[in-house]
C-alpha cells in the first residue's frame, strides 16, 4: 500500500485525480487533498507519504518551491499539470 498527498489548487482536477485512483489504483491510499504550497508542507510532514502527485502552479507558490522545503525527500513525486511546458 502506498501512502499518498494529491497536492492540487483546482478542486475539480483533485477531486478527478481521487475519483481515478479510488476506481483504479487499489494500493494507492489519498491520505489528503492540499491546495497550497503551506497546507501540503505541513501534511508532507506530518503523514510522511511515499507519493505526491504534484502540480506546478498553486495559489501560493509552485510545486518547485514545495520540493525545495524538502531536499531529501523520501517521497517519489508525479506532476500532474495542464501547462504543456512542464509534460
């Protein structure tokens, strides 16, 4: 089972992310949703996931400044975004 943080300002693409993984990925557990670069930091912290599905841009910050808070994360990352840039 892995543990993991949908870390996502747009609640509909977070809410179809979960749906998705709910319906298709029974070893994936969404431990939670955050919407900012803050709020996904602090449950970083304090659930310890093995998974962040990650956007880039967030209303606070981007997903870049997120990962810089941790320089050796234990975590494994996917991006998720609609900014073809960044695919």
């Amino acid at each position: 089972m892995f543990k993991a943080i949908i870390v996502e300002d747009e609640i509909h693409n977070a809410e179809g992310l979960l749906y998705l993984l709910e319906k298709n990925c029974a070893d994936v557990k969404v431990e939670a949703v955050c919407a900012s670069v803050k709020e996904a930091a602090k449950k970083i912290t304090e659930l310890k996931p093995d998974l962040l599905f990650l956007d880039i841009h967030l209303g606070d910050g981007t997903g870049f400044q997120l990962l810089e808070k941790f320089p050796n994360p234990e975590f494994k990352v996917i991006f998720i975004t609609a900014y073809d840039e960044y695919a």
